[in-house]
C-alpha cells in the first residue's frame, strides 16, 4: 500500500459523489460532455484569494502567474481576484489581451524572448522583465524603432535560494535573471536610455510549505532589493515584484503553508521598509497557491483487470493531461497525489489498485497500490491539484490522444 496526498479541503460528497460547485461529478461530466474533463471551481478560487488577503498586509499587491492554468474562464475569473497578472511568453501576452486584461497590470518574465514578443509587450504597454542585458537592449531598441518607451524592469537572478522550493530558480549559475551585481550597471543604462523603469523582479522559487523558509527569502528579498536600489541611485524603486514560491500539499505528509506566519512576518518588514522602499509598489506572483486546489481531473474507469494478483484500474485519462500526478514533471521519486473515486466519494475504501491512464507506458500511472473503494468500469476516477501545471503543462498530442475537456462552474 502507498498513501494518497490529502485532498484539498472544500470539496463534499453529494449522493455518495464527488460534488464541484453544487453539481456531481456525474452531471459535471454529462454537461461537459464526457471525460476526461478538468473542473476548476470559482467558489474555490474565491475562497483562496480571501484567505491570501486576509493573511497579508494590505500593501501588497497579488499577481497570478498565467502558465498555471491560462484557461480563458480562468483568466477571467482572476481578472476580478487578482492585482496582476504575470506571463511568460508572446502566447501569454494574446491570452490576456483577448481576455480584456488591462496590459498596464501584465509583466512580462522568461528567457528568450524573440523580438517579435517584445515589440507586441512594448506596443501593448506591458512591463517586461528583462533576463539579460542582450534583452534589454533589444527592448530599448525596439522601443525607439515604435517611438514608445519600454517599460522595463530587471529580473534579479539572486545569491540566494528558497529553502526546500519545489523548482529552484535562483541562485549561482542560472538562464533566469541577471546576476545580481551586475543589475546596477544595466538599471543605469536603461534609465538613461529613457525607458520607463519599473524596478525589478527578484524570484527565488516555487513550491514551497515552510513558512519559515518563505519569510526568510522574502525577507533577503528586500534586503538585496534595498541594496541595489541604492547602488543604482535612482530613488526609491517604482515596483518590486518579490516572487512567489507558495506551495500547496500534494503529497502524504505534506502540510499547508502557515500563511499566518508568513502574512505577520512580511508585515513585520513592511513597518520598517527602508527609504528606497517605502514608496514601494510591492507585489508577489502566484501561480499554483492560487489555483492548484481549485481543479479536479475527471477520467472514466475503462477496465478492470487482474495481473500476478494486483488490480488495474484502466481509465480513459493519463499523463498526456496530469503529467505531474504521473510523477514525470520535475520529480524524482514518484508519489501518489491526492486521487479518489468520485462516483465513491467518501465511502470507506476497501482494496488496494493501481490506476493507470490509457497510454501505451509504463510511465502512464495516476495512482500506485492505492488504497480505494472498490471502483468498476463507467466509474469515475478524480485527481485532486490538477488546477496547475494540468492540461497546459501535459503532452495532450501523445499517442494522438488530444486535449481534455475544461469547465470553470
Ligand atoms: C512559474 C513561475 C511562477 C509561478 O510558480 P508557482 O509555483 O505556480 O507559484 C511565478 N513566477 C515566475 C517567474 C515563474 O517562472
């Protein structure tokens, strides 16, 4: 027997099913029209923001990183949550003008942006920030070619690290940000160049539960923010983009993070910010925290079989749309994450089966020697956290099995 991960609260049993948003997972699939279907639930996302809110000072603005989840719905919904909105590519940038988002609350990460991604940001009023000098100066070249002055922020890679992130991404040799001590230089160069300055973008990692940990890298976040600002003695920095790195539990034993903890420290700084600080648009970006929980993958049970004495349960789902509850996005040692029967949903379970997706792979499994309610074939299966990093994140052409269906209630 392997353990599931905790199933995110918020979700109930209705008629012995899963229920989303008032509707069971049954009628969920017959209005969406079959399997496999993601649902993100809006009461869920609404919930999350109000519990962030009320945990962090005021002050702080809340941005959502798109590549979590850039269903359109999705986008939309956040559009009346969030502060901002945080993207990564030319795709992203289409996806959140299409949806009527505001390009002045949008900025711009990642490596290798071509110049046709930066002349639609700069066109379209969007702050990019900049992981190279090489970049910026491209930005700022194509910004007097428009006659428009680029917004442009400068995204630190920094000397230090989140401690126990999922997905490390600062900290010695990186393709992400500009090493630290030479930001000053760069900042100079784009300001006296007439670019509109934006400040910068300091993130050192995702995944993260320990409130400690996360406090203490944003707590180094403004101290390295302080000390630039004043090297690149420009006054006090228009905006700080801190980061993001919330994790949420997908595994057993994972804990939420204490976010009261993290709400009290931060503001314990934000009482004592230095001079380049204080006037300060401060913001952090989140991606999974936000969404993650919200979402459930639904997949039909297609056979049942029986080898050397382990049950299969063989669903119509699989890897190509929850690669990471496969195990095959970014982690070593493959876990199971939160999964159920939802047609079973909190009934007691009673054997031990192994649920596998419909792909031709050893690679293709969605729970291990889990522990279920016996499950037969036109059950529905449930995986749990499949609000990020989900159907956009998973190889949906493998096999030429296409895209699942997605529906925001
Ligand atoms: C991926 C990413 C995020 C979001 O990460 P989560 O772990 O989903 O919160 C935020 N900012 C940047 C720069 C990223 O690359």
């Amino acid at each position: 027997m392997k353990p599931l991960g905790p199933i995110p609260t918020g979700y109930e049993s209705r008629d012995g099913e899963l229920a989303i948003g008032g509707k069971t997972a049954r009628e969920l699939v017959a209005e969406a029209g079959g399997t496999p279907l993601f649902v993100y639930s809006k009461a869920h996302l609404d919930a999350r923001m109000a519990e962030l809110r009320a945990a962090m000072p005021e002050r702080l603005a809340i941005h959502f990183a798109v590549k979590a989840n850039p269903f359109r719905p999705v986008i939309e919904h956040m559009a009346g949550l969030v502060d901002g909105f945080d993207i990564a590519s030319g795709g992203e940038l289409a996806m959140v003008t299409d949806a009527g988002i505001d390009p002045a609350l949008v900025s711009f990460a990642g490596p290798g942006k071509r110049d046709a991604e930066l002349e639609a940001a700069i066109a379209a009023g969007v702050t990019l920030n900049c992981e190279s000098e090489n970049e910026a100066r491209r930005a700022l070249a194509i910004g007097s070619r428009l006659g428009a002055a680029p917004r442009i922020a400068i995204r630190v890679n920094p000397d230090f690290e989140l401690r126990g992130s999922g997905m490390k991404m600062g900290g010695g040799a990186k393709p992400f940000g500009i090493d630290a001590e030479r930001v000053p230089a760069l900042a100079r160069e784009v300001i006296a160049a007439g670019a509109d300055w934006r400040g910068l973008h300091i993130f050192t990692g995702s995944q993260a539960l320990d409130a400690e940990a996360i406090a203490e890298t944003q707590g180094n976040v403004l101290d390295l923010a302080d000390r630039l600002a004043r090297e690149i003695g420009h006054g006090p920095l228009p905006k700080l983009n801190m980061g993001g790195g919330l994790g949420i539990p997908y595994f057993a034993g994972d804990a939420p993070v204490d976010l009261d903890y993290v709400g009290e420290e931060l503001s314990r700084r934000f009482a004592t910010l230095p001079e380049t600080l204080e006037t300060t648009q401060l913001c952090i970006e989140l991606g999974r925290y936000l969404v993650g929980e919200a979402g459930v993958y639904l997949c039909e049970v297609v056979d049942r079989k029986v080898s050397h004495g382990e049950t299969y349960l063989v669903t119509d789902g699989g890897l190509h749309h929850q690669l990471a509850a496969s195990g095959n996005f970014g982690t070593v040692v493959r876990r199971n994450y939160p999964v159920a029967i939802a047609t079973r949903f909190g009934v007691e379970a009673d054997e031990e089966a192994n649920v596998v997706g419909c792909l031709c792979t050893p690679l293709d499994r969605l729970a291990d020697k889990a522990m279920l309610p016996r499950a037969d074939v036109g059950d529905l299966v449930a995986v749990f956290c499949a609000g990020a990093y989900g159907a956009s994140a998973s190889p949906a052409n493998f096999l030429g099995q296409g895209s699942a269906r997605e529906m925001l209630v």
